[in-house]
C-alpha cells in the first residue's frame, strides 16, 4: 500500500474482489475525513464483521 500512496496519493480507491476500498495514507486525510467530515462517511457498510 506504501507503493500505491507514493504512486497515487494520499488518498486512493482499490478493488478487493467484489468491495471497493477507499485507503487514506496521511495523518492530515484520515483527521478530515473522520473528524471534519464524518458525516460523508457515516452509515457506511463494515467491511470486516
């Protein structure tokens, strides 16, 4: 994933089999999406039970 983030960014989206996966690779990308705009992701299917 380290790869993918220097390649892409700090934020990406991967397919894993049938489950799109969104990767925030930063300190800064992880606190705005959730803290300053958790709402946008709230309600979101979990992906590992």
């Amino acid at each position: 994933l380290f790869g993918l983030a220097q390649k892409l960014g700090p934020i990406y989206r991967i397919r894993l089999g049938l489950q799109d996966v969104v990767v925030l690779n930063s300190n800064k990308t992880i606190e705005e999406a959730l803290i300053q705009k958790w709402v946008d992701f709230a309600g979101r299917p979990q992906i590992l039970d």
